[in-house]
C-alpha cells in the first residue's frame, strides 16, 4: 500500500505546487479564455487563464516514470498516444483563445491515431470469461481492435464535453478514477492501480483551484488527456479478464458522462444536427436552465456519479465473491 500512498501524495503534492504557477503564466502570456455574449455555452463572464492540463499531463508521467518505473515499449507508446491527445487539445485550445475553432475531423483523426498506438501497445479488450462454464471467450481481432478503438475515442470524448462547468470534469474524473483503482487493486493489476491513483491526485489537486469560481481551467487539453487515460486504465484493469457481468463495471464507473452523451447524441441526430457540434443539451446546461446554481448542478451530479460508481463496486465485489461468476 506504500506505493499506492506515495502515488497520491506526490501527485497531489505536484499539482497543487505547479497549478498556481501554471496560473501566473497564462496570465502573464493571455493564455485565457474570454467570455463571448454570443456563445451560449459560455458560463464564464471574465477571462479565465487555461494551462492546467499542461500540469496534469506533466504530473501524469513525472509519478509514473517515477514510481513505476517502466520503461518498456509499452509505456513509450502510453506515452506518444498520451502526447497526441494532450497537443491536438492545446492546439484547440489555442484556437479558441484566438476566437475560432479547430476543426472536428483533425481531432478525431488524431485521436484515432492515438487509439491505434494503444491497441498496439497491448491495451486491449480481448474478450471475456463466460459466467455460466467458466471458459475464457476470446474475441476475434478484428472485434477487439473496433470495441477498443471506440471506446478509447469515446471516453475520451464525453469527458471533455463535460468540461463545461467549473468543477464537474475534475470531479467526475476524480470519481471513476478512485473506483477503477479500487477493481484495479483487487485484480492485482499494479500498473492500472498506480495509475488510477495517481489521477485521483492530480483531480483533487486541480480541484482546488477550479472548484466554483474556477480560478484556471483545464481545456480540451486537460479534459481529452484524462478522457484518454481513464480509458487506458479501464482497458488495462477492469476490463482484463472481465465476466460477462464484470464488463459493467467501467462503463458504470464512467457512467454518468457515458450515458448523457448518448442522450446528446440521439437528440442531436433527432433534431438532424451534427453530432460533434457544441449545444446546451449536456445534462449541466439542461439542470442550469432548470434554475439551479452552478454549485448545485455539480454537487447534484456527483451524487448521481458517486451513485453509479457505487454500484459499479458493489457489482464487482459481488461477482468476485459469488461461486460462478468469479
């Protein structure tokens, strides 16, 4: 468990000792996001310096190279894909400092390429164990490389459309990260849990200084990145030698950004929009136009996640201890 302390502390130790700085220099560059009167998803009505994901991508791999100390191929490719994610978000991020916006199908290209460097890492959903024999279920290459690939991409994509209130990204991230390094301990899987905890780490260390009135914020860069690694550390944990029943663990643990951006979406192709348009039909921007507070959307929210991932624990537990379904 030392490993696992150590983690958490150097993690939130870094943040919050890098965080402020980050803040300073944005500040001192305009590296900050203005409010716009014509943007209606725009809560923010002053300048808000970004630069925080460039502090937690840098915390990420500064306590994993450290405490795990890994340097195989494996890790290098962690690493590069990661690097994409974090660069094509500061570039948006970039745009959007500059009033306009980096186009949809560069960003899913990237991130795409980036998914492809993981599934050849080795971070993979290869199958599942079947409940009622106990017979190992191998999926077919060509399924395993389009469920991975598709989740990558997807968590990925609904973590940083919750990015939209001061608070809830960091939060809900911090959340599902505590729960998967929860089922990554109790499968042994050291790499997963080390991971896992240390995003807890850098959430709570964000947090400090996003929670409401946000004093940075995180972007697409740092939205995407832990978008990207909570899907890794799923592929690489909960996922591994899942069940059946098992497999709804992660998808719980991510549930609430999971399932309200399926929402979104079928709601968008209803109304024939395109999907990957930004609007206010995220889950946040419907309970604000309800008459709730800021700090009330988000608190109301991560009881619904804290619910689901609750749930996703007892599931876990459940199967691991019930004769048959382990």
């Amino acid at each position: 468990m030392l490993q696992y302390i150590i983690a958490l502390v150097l993690s939130l130790a870094l943040m919050l000792l890098l965080t402020p700085r980050l803040r300073k220099l944005a500040i001192r560059l305009d590296y900050q996001e203005k409010p716009k009167a014509d943007e209606e998803r725009k809560i923010h009505t002053e300048a808000k310096p970004y630069l925080a994901g460039l502090g937690i991508f840098l915390t990420f791999w500064v306590c994993y190279f450290l405490i795990l100390r890994d340097f195989s191929m494996k890790s290098w490719l962690l690493l590069l894909g990661s690097t994409m994610i974090f660069g094509v978000g500061m570039l948006d991020d970039w745009f959007k400092i500059k009033g306009r916006d980096l186009k949809a199908l560069p960003k899913f290209l990237v991130q795409l390429a980036a998914s492809v460097l993981i599934y050849y890492a080795g971070v993979r959903f290869f199958g599942f164990t079947n409940v009622f024999n106990g017979s190992y279920i191998l999926l077919p290459a060509w399924l395993q490389f389009t469920l991975t690939i598709t989740w990558l991409v997807g968590v990925t994509t609904v973590i940083n459309f919750m990015d939209g209130m001061d608070g809830l990204a960091g939060g809900l991230s911090c959340i599902s990260a505590g729960t998967l390094f929860v089922v990554a301990l109790a499968k042994g899987s050291t790499y997963s849990a080390v991971m896992g905890i240390v995003l807890v780490g850098i959430c709570l260390g964000y947090l400090k200084y996003n929670k409401f009135p946000a004093k940075i914020l995180m972007g697409d860069a740092g939205a995407t990145f832990l978008g990207f690694m909570l899907a890794i550390i799923s592929l690489d944990g909960a996922f591994k030698q899942a069940t059946l029943i098992s497999i709804f663990v992660p998808v719980l643990a991510l549930g609430l950004p999971i399932f309200d951006n399926i929402f979104v979406v079928l709601k968008r192709m209803k109304n024939r929009k395109p999907i990957y348009v930004g609007d206010t039909s995220q889950i946040h921007y419907r309970l604000l136009s309800k008459g709730m507070t800021q700090k009330q959307v988000v608190m109301f929210l991560y009881l619904i996640s804290l619910s689901l991932n609750l749930l996703a624990i007892i599931i876990f537990m459940a199967q691991s201890y019930t004769p048959g379904l382990a």
